[in-house]
C-alpha cells in the first residue's frame, strides 16, 4: 500500500519541480533556479532509485478512486500554473518524507525556491507595468524655467501637457531643495490632472518626497540600485547614456529605460560631445528597453533621428521655447508615428 503512495507522490513531485523548471528556464529566463530545481529532481528520484520496480509494479490506476476527482481550481496565467506547482510540490514532497522517510531538507529547499521564484516574478510584473506606462509615451519634456517666473513656469507645462505630451521630468539645477519640493509639489498635482507621469532628475530624495513617478539619473548619480531600494520596484528609474557600455550596464542593472545622447551638440551640456546617429543606431540594435533619444532635437532635425532608429524622443528647448506648442508636438508626433510604422 505504501508504495502506491510513494510512487504516486513521487510523480507528483517530479511532476510539478519540472513544471516549475520550465517557467524558471522559459518565462524568468533565470539559470540558476533552473539548475537548482532539475538537480532537486534528480535527487529525489535517486533516493527511490532501489525500489523504482516495486513502485512501478504497485500502480493500479484503474481502481484509483481518485482519478476521476475533478479539480475545481482554475488558472488564469502562468503565475497561477507555477503556485499551483509549487504547492503541489511540497505537499507532495512532505508526504514522501512521511511514507518513504525522504530527509524534509527538500521540501524546506522548495520553501526558499519559491521565495526567491516569487520575488522575481514580481519584480518581472512591476517592470512590465511601468514599460507598459512608457510604451506610448513617445515625447519626453525636460524642463528648463530659465527667466520664466514660477507661475510663467507652471502655465508653460500646462500648455505642453494641453498639447498632449504625457511624460515631464522635472530639471533643475540652480534652486535649493526645499524651492525644488514646491514647484515639484506642484507638478505632481498638475500631471496627475493630465494623466501624465512625473520624473526628477537627479534628486532621488525629491522624487520620494513628492511621490512622483520616478526618478532620472545621470552617470555620476547614485547608481540604480540602490535608487531601486529607496523608492521601491513600483516607480520607473532612467539613466542618460553616452556609449554602448553605459547602455548595457543600464539594462542589466534593470534601469526602465534610457536617455541617448546627446545625439546633436546642445548648449544643455557644452562640454559633452555628442554621440551621433550611430549610437541610436547602435541602441536601436542591441538594448531592448525602451530609450529616449536626445539633445538638441528639433522640428528640423527629428526625421533625421527617426530614421537612425529612435522611436522616442525627449526635449527641452524645442518645447519650452516653442511659440506653437501644439504644432511643435504635432510634428513630433508624426515624425514619431513614422518611425512606429
């Protein structure tokens, strides 16, 4: 009787690790989890190795009572397949340690797989969430107040945001901390109005404080992860890149998109050179998140850099300083939808 107990537990087991196998390998593309779990199952079933005749001769699944139980559970996703697998796993695994005295260090293994398989998964979902956030957000203002008063200042990005441009990071470099909170304060309650998304450049500490979408760094910033730690998985982190090394740091270090450039030579960053086509190109190529190209980019230059490959774009001077924000956002707009197509 034990060894139709045994046997059925041990496919069980089997069964779900290399359910749980596939996901990890196929879905979270992670190695060493894949690893881990196939030489989980090869332990398992080398402990009943003596008795594999024994167990194969004690089926009897024509008068199996439970063959025909139905299971009521329905799964919606492959998050639902990979807990249902779990479980079953463990529980199968822990009946195994009471009929067949296999050591329990497994199912207790199982418990810290699938901490570390839940852990990614979600990260996973939120960082599918906020590509999906930036996945039509193709114009990205960076602000520049310059001579503008702080009201002049709040009516211009009204009107850009009117224009139809959903994505603002907040720039500033020449005001103190608490002047940065105000006017941000400010942004996040007029972009919340606009359905658009709110980011701040540098200030990791700001970005927390106004609570706004996330948070846009520099190469010589605070590095993304230890950003990631102080605002959470929920809120997108960007990095500015200038070569194809900072672009692939960026992405393995999960970054939710990247700035390129500056494609063209901008009064932004006068002792920056700029990177060229080729480098959009390059990006274009070989990173997939998403990424903004920029610097100086304007209604006479953006055809030339939707042709090298970008399909977003971020600005400063072509928005704030436009005298027809509509028309300058509309020309962007089908320089971007070009490219789209």
């Amino acid at each position: 009787m034990y060894f139709r107990i045994i046997d059925a537990n041990l496919n069980r087991a089997c069964e779900g690790l290399r359910n749980i196998e596939e996901y990890t390998r196929f879905v979270l593309n992670n190695k060493d989890i894949s690893k881990e779990l196939k030489n989980l199952r090869h332990q398992i079933t080398m402990f009943f190795e003596p008795i594999y005749d024994k167990l194969v001769n004690s089926r009897d699944t024509t008068n199996d009572v439970g063959v025909n139980i139905e299971n009521i559970t329905k799964k919606q996703s492959n998050s639902d397949v990979v807990k249902a697998n779990i479980k079953r796993t463990q529980q199968a695994l822990r009946v195994l340690n009471e009929y067949g005295s296999l050591n329990d260090c497994y199912r207790y293994k199982m418990y810290e797989i699938e901490k570390e398989i839940m852990k990614i998964a979600n990260t996973e979902k939120k960082t599918n969430i906020k590509q999906a956030l930036l996945n039509n957000k193709n114009i990205y203002l960076i602000t520049s107040q310059n001579n503008l008063s702080e009201d002049e200042f709040i009516d211009k990005i009204a009107q850009i945001l009117n224009a139809g441009v959903k994505l603002i990071q907040y720039r500033e470099k020449n005001k103190t901390a608490q002047e940065i909170i105000k006017i941000g304060k400010k942004l996040r309650q007029l972009c919340s109005m606009y359905d658009a998304l709110l980011i701040v450049n540098d200030r990791v500490d700001i970005a927390k404080i106004i609570d706004a979408d996330g948070v846009h760094l520099g190469q010589d910033d605070i590095d993304i992860n230890s950003a990631r730690k102080i605002l959470g998985d929920d809120k997108i982190i960007g990095i500015s890149t200038h070569k194809p090394d900072d672009a692939i740091i960026a992405q393995d270090n999960n970054a939710d998109y990247i700035g390129v450039g500056p494609v063209f030579k901008t009064p932004t960053k006068p002792n920056t050179d700029p990177v060229g086509l080729e480098y959009v190109k390059w990006v274009k190529n070989n990173i997939r998140i998403p990424f903004y190209a920029i610097g100086s980019i304007d209604e006479n230059n953006i055809f030339k850099v939707v042709e090298a490959g970008a399909t977003k774009v971020a600005a400063i001077r072509a928005l704030m300083d436009s005298s027809d924000i509509n028309m300058t956002v509309k020309l962007f707009s089908e320089a971007l939808n070009h490219g789209n197509n």
